[in-house]
C-alpha cells in the first residue's frame, strides 16, 4: 500500500485501515486469507491512500460490504476529497449524501442530471411529464394536419401544399417516435393490494423489562428492556452485526422465549414474517404455484402481473424454487408476505439482493401497508421511506427514536428534525 500516492502515507494508510476495522490484523498478513468483507475494505482502503496526488478516483460500489458507520465514514471522507469521483453504485443514500451530478445509463444513451439522487428522481418525473405533454402535443398536431390533409385530398387540390403536408406529418411523426423513445415504460399497476386484516387492537405489542441471554454467549442481547408497539408503527431496527435484531424480532413472533420480563402479544395479531433464509417457503413449487397455492382466486394474469413486479418473467416464473437464486427467492418471499392476510409484518433486511425496481415496488407497496411493521435493514435509503420510528440495539439496550432514519442520525447529532422543504437536500 505504501507505494500508492505521496506524502505521509505510511501514516494515512495506519488511519484507514484502522477506521475500516482492518488494524487488528498482522500487517503482513496475506490478502487471501481475509473475509469477502475484508477484502472489498482493503480494496477500498487502498484507493483512499494515494488521494493526496489525485484528481480523479473510480469507485465502483463502494459501500458493498461495508457496515453503517464505515460506510458514513466513507461518505465523510468522500465529501473533503477534492478531486473529481466517478461513483458507480446502487446505495441510494450514499449518492444522496456524496453526488452533485447523477448520469444515467438507459437505452444506450447516457443522461446527465444535476444534483444528488433525491434531486435527480424529482427532475426525473418532472422530465417525463413535459415529456408527456410534448407527446399529446405532438400527437395532436398529426391528427389535425391529417384532418386537413385528407380535407385537401377530397377537393382534389393535388398542388405543392399536398407534399408540403406530407413532409410535415412525416416529420411530426419522427420526432413522436424520437419523443416516445426517451419515455420510460409504464409500470404495470400494482395488482396486489395489501390491505392489513383489521382484527387488531391500537396495542399491538408490549415487551416489559424484556431481558434474554443465549447459553455460551457472554454479553445478554437484551438488558431488562422494556419496548411497546402502537397499531400503524413502523419500526426500523438498526444495530451491528450480532446485536440481537433477529433475535428481536424471533421472540415477538413466538420462536424465541424471554428469560425474564413479560412479553405481550394483542389477540387477533397476525403476523407475516419475512425471515433471512427464506424459511416460509416450499421450495418444491415454482413462483407460480407458491402464489396459487395462496391466492386460489387470483387468474393466472394477476399472478403473472404480480410476479413480474419483482422482476420475473419467462421460465423463471415456471422454475421450482429449489433451483432458483438466493434473489430470486427472496423476491418470491417478498411477494408471498405482501399477499397474505396480516396485520404486523415482521422483516430482517428484505432489500438484500432486491434491484432497484423490485425495492421501488417493495416501498411503495409497504407505504401503503395499513398493519404495524418492524423492520430489520441496514438500508437507509429504504428506512426513510417506509419506517417513522427506528430502534437501536446495541449492547443489550434498545434505544427509540422518533422519526425515519435521516431523523435518527440527526438526533444522534443533536440536531433538529429536517423542515420538510430541506429533506433529500445536502
Ligand atoms: N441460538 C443461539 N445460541 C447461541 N447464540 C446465538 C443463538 N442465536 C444467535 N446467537 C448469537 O446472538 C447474537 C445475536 O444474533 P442475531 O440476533 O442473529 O444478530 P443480528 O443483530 O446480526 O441479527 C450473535 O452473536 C449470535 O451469534
Ligand atoms: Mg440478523
């Protein structure tokens, strides 16, 4: 690393490697014995110690494998770089936090936008409504110069206006073809509506001087915590690897006992649990089956419809699921829990492996979500659309914030909640 980039580098690289946690190993240490995390760490460390003789940097998805805090470090760090840095990556509000410009890629034509990713989604739609009106303009335009074209050809003027019109529609109709190119294709509605079974009462939930240890593990995963659950709360749970999140979220759907405090469930609380690993599937079915086999009234188009808002079509939607990727699963998974009948929705990081789409389709399926939902995710972009209250775990204690995950950070700042004209703003 020390033969990258001038200066005090021996220093600098000390500094990095320690803030992305890669200090306590021998530094001499062979590459090829750290962890995938590691490794992408190294990578990055390694292009963050020449800065100081750099103009340009490439990093293509940088926060990949990167915990919160590193990657909040990142960000930092990334915002007193003064050189130009070209961004590949899919972590929404890390563009939000460090990008002036967005450029994208669509159709083989690169558009360029100004401002981070909130401002770049507002122009955006601002973009294809203009567009939209162009086109009915347009679209219009023909029609009526058609009018007026078949009007000349019945009175037989057969004269120079005639070809003149001609060229003119034929134009017009370049430009619409040129027009209806640049706008994105409709997405289909969302076919499934999921409404919460109203049975439950405004309580959902109440965990009181909740305290739960593991045999062999020294450190209690919660500490005499007391919590509770209001109807309609939409809970994130944020936290390092190994705080207790899943944990959490096992013992209020009944896998896991409290060793001591009392743990309250309302009657009539549904739950839909969306696990890691997929447990709630049948993997000897295809996606098809697994959503007949639970919607018996859907026609075989709304289940087409439904599977091909999370990115399915063509055989995959007739592969049995034993055979399909961790992803592919896991949107299935996603799909099965938004279709059943629940009122609390229990999630551990549902946008791992989700694509954008998917996670736009999860998001705004999840806004509309009348139920209670607690939400494990380390996704902050996807925390500030769908939660309005984050729990941390950390070292045995749970600690509420009000707010969505930019409120969060804020708190833990000191600093006001955003005004609601500043939000998505750097
Ligand atoms: N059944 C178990 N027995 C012993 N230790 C466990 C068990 N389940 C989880 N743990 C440990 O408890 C801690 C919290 O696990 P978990 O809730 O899965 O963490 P996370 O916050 O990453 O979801 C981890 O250190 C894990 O190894
Ligand atoms: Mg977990």
């Amino acid at each position: 690393m020390a033969a990258s980039g001038g200066g005090n580098v021996a220093g600098i690289a000390k500094g990095i490697l320690e803030r992305l946690g890669l200090d306590k190993h021998p530094m001499d240490m062979a590459v090829n014995k750290l962890s995938g995390g590691e490794q992408a760490k190294l990578a990055l460390a390694r292009q963050l110690v020449g800065l100081n003789g750099i103009d340009v940097i490439f990093l293509d998805e940088p926060t990949n494998h990167l915990d919160i805090q590193t990657t909040e470090w990142l960000e930092d760090f990334m915002r007193t770089f003064k050189g130009a840095q070209l961004i590949v990556s899919h972590d929404r509000y890390f563009l939000d936090q460090v990008c002036t410009r967005i450029v994208e890629v669509d159709n083989l034509r690169a558009w360029p936008w100004k401002g981070n990713y909130s401002q770049f989604l507002k122009q955006k739609e601002a973009s294809e409504a203009s567009l939209g009106d162009m086109i009915n303009t347009i679209e219009k335009k023909i029609q009526s110069t058609m009018g007026a074209l078949s009007q000349m050809k019945r009175a037989n003027k057969y004269d120079k206006s005639i070809s003149a019109k001609h060229k003119m529609i034929e134009r017009m109709q370049q430009e619409l073809k040129a027009l209806r190119a640049r706008m994105p294709k409709k997405r289909k509605n969302l076919v499934f509506s999921i409404e919460a079974t109203d049975k439950g009462s405004m309580d959902v939930l109440m965990i009181e001087d909740g305290t739960m240890t593991f045999e062999g593990l020294e450190r209690p995963i919660l500490k005499k915590q007391s919590l509770e659950v209001r109807k309609g709360d939409r809970i994130g749970i944020v936290g390092g690897n190994g705080q207790g999140k899943t944990t959490l979220l096992k013992i209020i759907n009944g896998d896991l006992k409290l060793d001591s405090g009392v743990f309250d469930l309302a009657p009539g609380c549904e739950i839909g649990y969306f696990h890691q690993d997929h447990a709630t599937l049948d993997f000897s079915l295809s996606p098809v089956e697994q959503i007949e086999k639970l919607r018996p009234d859907y026609q075989y188009g709304d289940i087409r419809a439904a599977l091909g808002r999370f990115q399915f079509s063509g055989e995959q939607v007739t592969t049995k699921l034993s055979q399909l990727s961790g992803g592919e699963r896991a949107r299935v998974a996603l799909l099965k829990l938004l279709l059943e009948e629940n009122n609390l929705l229990l999630m551990d990081e549902p946008t791992n492996h989700l694509d954008m789409d998917s996670k736009d389709t999860l998001e705004e399926a999840l806004i509309n979500y009348t139920g209670s939902l607690i939400t494990v995710s380390h996704d902050r972009w996807f925390l500030d659309q769908v939660v309005n209250r984050i729990w941390e775990v950390d070292g045995g204690n749970v600690k509420v914030y009000y707010g969505n995950y930019t409120d969060y950070v804020r708190a833990k700042k000191g600093l006001p909640p955003l005004a609601e004209d500043e939000i998505s703003e750097i």
